[in-house]
C-alpha cells in the first residue's frame, strides 16, 4: 500500500456505519479519501466503523498497520 507522503497522520471523523474508501495509491486529490480518479490503480481501502470514531490514518508511508498510522510519523 501507498499513502500520500505527509509527516502527520490524517485524522477522520466517521459515523457509525459510514463506508469511507480510503486512497491508498496515493494520487487522490482529497487525502485520506479516495476520489476514484484513478481507476487503474490499486482499489481504495474501505472501512465502515461500528461505532462513531476518529480514525488515525497514515500519512507517511511508514506504518506496518497501512492504511492505519503506527506512529511511525515521528521518525520522518
């Protein structure tokens, strides 16, 4: 997986039982979010919570949990 190189991670709020699609090739214009305008890559991650969350979402590349941020940010 891929994520749009950043050192922060992305955090997003989702309600219970919204379906988010998730970019993980790298090349969408709305990061974290997938804006399918790029069909022949890789197909985004989708998650749908169970619960209303905040999602912390990798934005360095560097997590080993993809598309979900480790901590790993710190070191870049």
């Amino acid at each position: 997986m891929s994520t749009p190189k950043r050192t922060q991670p992305y955090r997003l709020d989702v309600k219970k039982e919204e379906t988010v699609q998730i970019c993980i090739c790298g090349q969408t214009d709305s990061p974290p979010l997938c804006d399918c305008s790029h069909p022949d890559h890789t197909d985004p991650f989708e998650f749908t919570p169970e619960k209303d969350e905040t999602l912390t979402i990798c934005g360095c590349g560097r997590s080993d949990a993809l598309p979900w941020c480790d901590g790993s940010h710190t070191e870049c």
